[in-house]
C-alpha cells in the first residue's frame, strides 16, 4: 500500500503547475473580431460594431497591452457590419468589412484618425474580408471558405472573377464544436520568409465552448497549394474548465522587437453577457518555419502617454456624443441636444423593445451603472441593460409608474411617488441585476433584486451581440439624462468600514459570524445562535473550520470541512468516526462550498475527493480549506489539508470554477515539513505586495504557528523554522487579516489547548516583528455575546453590507435545533405517514399532520395532528378530522396537506 500511495503522490505532483501569464485580456467587455495592424512602433486595432452605431472603435498603443481610443471611423453602414480587416496600403487606410447580407465594403482615409470615405460597396460576396499582396504585387481579398478575389490597385473595386485556394484543417470529429459546418472563417494574411501565413478561424464562434479556434497555414503564393501547420490549431479551448471559450479569430502580429503575439476573442466563462472579450498571448517562429505558441516572452515598455480604456461616466458637458456611446440599429444624433450638462434624446417606439437606446459597453462581472432621469410630458424613460428586441431588463417611468423590466416578457408595475426628476441605479452582480431608485441619492428604494439576465447573449437570442447598459427614451417628447456614472463595483480597501468574522463552535458544527465596526470588538449575529446548520449542509452532518473570502468578481466564497467529530455523541452515527481507525482520527472526505453575492444568500456544493478519482479513494482527510485567487492563473485556488490514510498531513491545492461548484484540477502538494513525518496543516495565505505569506500549524512538538513565503500563490514556499505564535501550550487554524486603513496585519489563531476554547492575536506591519495582543476578553480583542469560537476568519466589510447583514439577523432571528437524530427517530411512535410540517406564529410551534398509517389496505380515515416547540419532542393533539362523520366520504384518509 505505501508503495501505491508514493505512486499516487507521484503522480498527483508530476502535473504542471506553473502560473501562466497568457492569455491576457486587453480589452474587456464587447470587443469581438479584432483586427490589428503596426505601423512603426504604433499599434491600431479595431473591432465587429454590427449593429452599435457609429461603428469601427479604432484604438491605438505603443505596448499591445494598454489601449487608447482614437476614433469612430464610420457613422452609418447597411445591415449588422462585422469581422473587419484594419490595414495600411502604401499612403491609406483600409478597413473592409462584411455585413449581415454577405455583402462587402471598404472604407478609407488618409489619416486613420479619419475623417473616413463612406462606404464603397465591393462586388463580391462572402464575409470576414482579408487583404493581402500577392506574389504578382497585385492587391486580393480572402474572404471565407478559403475564397480570393483580385482589387484593383486602389481597393475599391473587384477586378475579376474570385477562386476557392484553400480548404482548411480538418479537426477531429470528436471535437465538440458548433455544428457540422466547418466554419472556415476570418482569412488575415501577413508575409514572412518566402512564405504566406494565413490564420483562419474555424468551429463556429459561440456555442459550446470549445467551439472556436485559430489555424494556420502557409503557401510560397497566394493561390497556393497551402499547407496545413502541423501545430494547429494554435488557439482553441480544450476543455469547458478553461477560463476562457470559444477563443477563436485571431490575427498574428510582430512587435517592434521582433516578437510575435496572436490577438483574439473569446467568451468569459460563465460571462456570455459580457460579449466576446480581447485576448492577446505570445506567439514564437519555430526552426522549421511556423508560428507557435509560447509562453516565454518579453513585453514592451508601456508608454506613460496612453491612458487605457474608455472612459464610460459622462457628465455631458460637450456638445457631441461621447466615443464610449453608441445607438442601436440607427445613427440618429440630429435627436440629441446638449445643455446645461444634460443630455435631451427625442423618443421613439413605446417599449424598450423599439425605443431609442444609447448604449455603453460593461466591463466587469460585477458593475453598476446609475444616471439621473428627467422624464419629459408623453415621455417615458429610464436605463436598461439591453441585448436585443427579445432580451432586455431595467427601470423605464412615465412619472406615474415605475415599469420593472426582469425581461422583455416579465414586468411589474410600482407607483412612483419621486416623480418626473429621479435617480436610476442598476448593480449587476455576476448576471443578478438589482434595481433601485432615488429622488436624492442618499436614500434609495429597492424595485427588484436577484433579476437573472444571465441568458442574455447569443447562444439563447443569437447575433453576437452582449448585454449593454444604456439610456431609454420612448413615447412622446423627449428625456434627459445628467451625470452617467459607471464603475466597478467590486469594493476596495478605501470603501471598507467593518469586518465580518465566520467561525465554528464544538457544541452545535455550525456556521457562526459576526461583525465588528472598529477591528476589536466582535459582536455574534443571531443572537450568538448558528446563521447556518451545520446538520443541513453537509454530509457528516456537520462543518468545521470555516473560511470566508471575497473574490475578484466581488462576490463571497465560504469553504468549510464537511466533518463531525462529535457525530455518535450527538446522535448523527453509531460509530466515532466515519470509516474505521486506519484513516486516522477526524477522517472526512469532503468540503462544503457555498457562494454568495449578499452573505444572505447561498448557493451550497458538497465536494467529495474520493469521488474524483481512484488514486484518491484512500485520502485520510480533507480538512481546513480556504479559499485565493492565482492571478497568474486567472483561477479561484482552493487549498487545505490532507493525508493518505493515517500518513502525516500535507498541504493541498486545486482550481475551482468562478461557479464555485466544481473542482478542474487534481490536488498538488501546495506545501510538506521538511521532516516528512511531521504533520503540516490548517493553511492561510495573504499575498503583501508581491509576496505570498503562508502560515500553517507545524506539528512539530506542540503544534504551533509558522511561516513560510513564495512568489507565487501555488507553491514554491520557504520553510523558515521559527514559531510565530505567543501560546505555551497548543494552537491552530491561523488567519491574517488587515487593519482597514493601516499597513497592519493581525494573526489570529485558535487556541484549542484552553478551556474554554478561545482565540489569540498577534500584530504586524513587517511580518517580522509581532506584538502579543492576548486573546479574546484578556486584552484588547472583545467579544459581547459569544466565547469558545472554533477555527476562525476574518474579512473586510463595507459599512452597507455590515448594517444591511446586521439588520436581517435582527429582523430574522432563529434559534438552532439540532435536526432530527439517529437517537431521536423516529419522533412519531406508532405507524405515520405522508407527514405535512407547517409552524405557527400564532402559537410558536411546529405541527405535523400525518397520515394515520398501519390500517390494512390504506384503509385509515382519520388525521392526527402532532405539535412541538423545538422540532424534537412531540405531543399529540388528538384527531382533527375524522372521514365517518362526513356523509359523502367513504374511506381512505390520505396525505393531508
């Protein structure tokens, strides 16, 4: 058996684990189909507009990576315009570019800050133009299923009849992509050593997420033959667990150092709404002359000059739409007028589904946007987060009413009592909208929470299109709309004013918070009762050791271990441990996972490593999880303890999905005592600057505090041998946590070896030199309702999240009754069935009204009624109903309800 366990651990630390810098986004949000181009050390890229006007946002940097817009090169085009190619031909610039109608057109200026040429319609059909020079210096346009067609020498015209050169990689048949077509698609041709390159895209470019990809392949003409790369394809999502689908479309690009980058798009996973984002990662030329990828690279020095990004808040002061606006199906700023810092726009339509829209493009997965709204006579106005005609949500008033929008089918009406002057404010917390109102902006009214628009996008409503926030105007007359504000909403250390603390206790395995307002003094929400059972969430019927985490998107991420050391005492099993002594003591298999965007709110996964293969059906334990995020791998990390069998613990890590209910990779050793039959255990990681710092708990003698720091999340670590902790006797389940506003970071650990169990704090400012802060109510750390907390962890709270999670458990306080147990079963003596459970206000108790059961051939025609206070004990009430006095019933009393 040892010997398996070494192949196990063999195998589990032999898969890779370096951090990944690529791909990178460069430009979040809607920004599907780049096309690029570099003239000298300056960069220009542009984009698909399809039916957002003006259209073809041009960007320019010095870097690849920080980007800066230039301009909107054209107003006005037919149809859904798409998949363009930016390019520079002699003295010119060049954009072409089809439509929804497999139509083609150019567009050209002498200076690409424009101004552009309108639009010349080219005679040939197809989409996803690419110009290129051929062998003959000629001018030719590549358009899909491997098409060419010869310009003329200004590129404005087509000169002769087009021919299919080109056919494709044929993926694997297995491959799930988006449906039988090939999808060839995207031709952008560059010349290189004797050799045409040309990147293709293929798969279809939404649907499942490993739809989409990058090809290549290259030819000495233009005509061909072509030969397939053998290192296709060089872009493609292989798996569902990528952070990243449907990457596809690319265009190569060489830098002013002789580096090569491939540009593309792809979905965020889980974020279709967000559209198809702008990536970028490295290319390298091979020996044998192809282009492959890589991840060794040097990038380019950003340049100070160019500030990244648009600029999405506008307080309106000029008088012309801003560039990080766009209309819908129309250009229309003769309807705009600019005054007083207010934005006019004429009406159109009577819904949201034909209004007039000005449309702005999200780039978080959790933002807010809010604009203030002054509804015209016979107007109706508001703001919304619009896909298309059939997918929508929003506030849009006429004065009167509120029109709640959760969809273009589902609204709801409610009296507006600010009037025609208001404020609108939609907070998008990973695709659950929350809508609310103001007249002042300090007090605001909740229309609608939890608005799921998370099926908005193209593979439900097709188009390509993403869920954009923007500006209503509809019915008569016109609206204003003054200071447009967007933002991350993800809070930062300078929103913070509170702290949230999670523990467990021994006498219930439940979930515990609570809040402190100054860093000192915690007070236990629920009365110091459990806010969360630990029996009704986990396997074991009970957590321990729980941890609280707020990720990059701004949501919570709570792990705990799914264990119950005290099950047979309190009656959840007959035997001490859940398997025999060979596992060692606590031997668990599980965690619990729960996600959260309001703290109020759960969405719970039971995680079992056993289950994830056979090489860990043997583990020992899975204890102590906590919950970071690998920013060099783009992935929430989960990392805890673990042992096989009832070998020493080690420190574990893997990577869970943004969902947080599933785990992608196989556990890797995170961090082992230099003495490999030394238990190391109970994990935390704070990353200060750019080191990570690992406390843990050495079983070294007494256990204890320790210390170890790396450069990177996932390992790497550097044993140091000093004891941290200021206990005489033993100690575990560190946590650091930083003192809002101070460059101080406090260590707090569970001193189990006490009675009652208590926790200790310790404080920092280097990591180096700590100072003894002593434990609960023996120093300055308080607690006001609670002692004997278990295995704790500390967050930052904003001052809203603190008072509207200290109000709930105001207004719902509950007091914890343990689930029925193995002890207590069954709580109804005699034959009982189909029981239906309701409690009473009036009263306070629980009652049960079952089926009287054990009569032969179902054949009861009486209920009973039981009541109880705690769930637990039981008095019958008597008969409530009895079928022999009701003159139309024969028999057969079943299932009340």
């Amino acid at each position: 058996m040892k010997q398996l366990l070494l192949l196990i651990l063999l195998a589990l630390t032999a898969i890779p684990a370096d951090a990944q810098e690529y791909p990178k986004v460069i430009l979040p949000g809607d920004y599907p189909d780049p096309s690029i181009m570099r003239e000298g050390e300056d960069y220009y890229m542009t984009h698909s507009p399809f039916f957002y006007a003006p259209g073809f946002l041009i960007w320019h940097s010095k870097d690849l990576v920080n980007w800066e817009p230039v301009c909107r090169a054209c107003p006005e085009y037919e149809g859904s315009a798409m998949a363009p190619d930016l390019l520079k031909y002699k003295d010119k610039y060049y954009i072409y570019y089809p439509t929804s109608k497999g139509e083609n057109y150019v567009i050209y200026a002498d200076n690409i800050r424009g101004p552009w040429s309108k639009p010349v319609k080219l005679d040939v059909r197809g989409i996803d133009p690419g110009h290129v020079v051929g062998e003959d210096g000629r001018r030719y346009l590549f358009t899909n299923n491997g098409w060419v067609t010869p310009l003329s020498d200004d590129g404005l015209k087509i000169t002769g009849e087009n021919k299919k050169v080109y056919d494709g990689w044929v993926y694997p048949k297995s491959w799930e992509t988006e449906g039988d077509d090939m999808y060839l698609e995207s031709p952008k041709l560059l010349f290189k050593d004797g050799y045409y390159y040309m990147t293709s895209a293929e798969g279809g470019t939404a649907g499942p997420a490993t739809s989409h990809m990058c090809v290549m392949a290259r030819s000495r003409s233009i005509f061909g033959p072509w030969e397939n790369s053998p290192y296709n394809p060089v872009v493609h999502t292989y798996s569902a667990t990528d952070n990243w689908w449907s990457k596809g479309h690319g265009t190569l690009i060489d830098d002013v150092n002789g580096n090569w980058w491939m540009v593309y798009h792809a979905y965020a996973k889980g974020y279709h709404t967000l559209g198809r984002q702008t990536l970028i990662e490295p290319m390298e030329y091979s020996p044998d002359g192809w282009f492959r990828p890589t991840q060794t690279t040097t990038s380019l020095p950003s340049d100070p000059n160019i500030k990244h990004g648009l600029n999405l808040n506008d307080d309106f002061t000029e008088t012309s739409l801003g560039m990080q606006w766009t209309f819908w199906k129309e250009y229309a700023p003769d309807q705009l007028s600019f005054k007083n810092n207010t934005l006019r726009m004429n009406a159109k339509g009577s819904s949201p589904a034909d209004s007039r829209l000005l449309l702005i493009t999200p780039e978080d997965k959790c933002y807010e946007t809010q604009v203030d709204v002054q509804v015209g006579k016979g107007n109706k106005a508001g703001l919304v987060l619009f896909y298309n005609e059939k997918a929508f949500a929003g506030v849009v008033s006429d004065g009167k009413n509120f029109t709640v929008y959760r969809n273009a089918e589902q609204t709801e009406t409610i009296p507006n009592k600010i009037g025609r002057n208001f404020k609108v404010k939609l907070l998008n917390q990973g695709n659950k909208v929350k809508m609310m109102v103001s007249k002042d902006g300090d007090a605001w009214t909740v229309l609608a929470e939890d608005v799921d628009v998370s099926d908005m996008h193209h593979n439900k409503y097709k188009g390509f299109f993403a869920l954009r926030a923007g500006l209503l105007s509809c019915g008569k007359g016109d609206a204003g709309f003054s200071q447009f504000r967007y933002r991350n909403a993800v809070p930062q250390e300078k929103d913070m004013s509170a702290y949230l603390m999670v523990f467990h206790k021994d006498e219930t395995h439940g979930l515990y918070m609570a809040v402190s307002h100054d860093g000192y003094t915690f007070t236990a929400l629920n009365d110091g009762e459990p806010v969360i059972a630990g029996d009704t969430i986990a396997y074991q019927r009970g957590i321990r050791d729980p941890h609280i985490y707020r990720g990059p998107d701004g949501a919570f991420y709570l792990a705990m271990t799914d264990l119950h050391v005290f099950a047979q005492r309190d009656g959840y099993r007959t035997t001490q441990w859940e398997r025999d002594g060979k596992y060692g003591w606590g031997n668990n298999r599980g965690l619990v996972l729960m996600k959260s965007w309001d703290l109020i709110n759960w969405k719970r996964t039971n995680i079992r490593f056993d289950k994830m293969s056979a090489g860990m059906s043997e583990i020992g334990c899975a204890w102590a999880p906590e919950v970071t995020y690998d920013a060099q791998k783009g992935k929430l990390m989960i990392y805890f303890t673990m042992r096989f069998r009832n070998e020493a613990n080690k420190l574990y890590y893997v990577y869970v999905n943004d969902e947080f209910d599933t785990i992608e990779t196989l556990p890797q050793i995170l961090f082992e005592y230099p003495n490999e039959k030394t238990s190391a255990i109970d994990g935390d990681i704070t990353k200060v600057g750019d080191k990570y710092h690992l406390f843990y708990v050495a079983h070294d003698g007494p256990a204890g505090i320790k210390h170890a720091v790396s450069d990177r999340a996932n390992g790497n670590y550097e044993f140091d041998p000093r004891w941290y902790d200021f206990e005489p006797k033993a100690c575990e389940a560190p946590n650091v946590w930083k003192r809002i506003g101070e460059d101080k970071w406090v260590l707090m650990y569970d001193v189990y070896s006490v009675t009652p169990h208590n926790f200790a704090f310790i404080e920092t400012s280097d990591f180096v030199n700590f100072k003894n802060l002593g434990r609960f109510n023996e120093g300055v750390m308080k607690t006001t309702n609670f002692t004997a907390p278990k295995h704790g962890a500390v967050i930052h709270l904003t001052m809203e999240e603190a008072e509207r999670l200290e109000s709930y458990w105001q207004k719902n306080k509950r007091k914890y009754v343990s689930t029925a147990s193995i002890r207590k079963n069954p709580i109804l003596p005699g034959f009982y069935a189909d029981p239906e459970v309701m409690y009473s206000e009036k009263t306070g108790r629980y009652y049960i009204y079952p089926t009287t059961d054990g009569i032969p051939n179902w054949g009861s025609t009486a209920f009973k009624a039981f009541s109880s206070d705690d769930l637990v004990n039981w008095k019958e009430e008597g008969v409530i109903l009895d079928l022999k006095d009701v003159s139309w019933a024969k028999k057969n009393a079943w299932a009340i309800g």
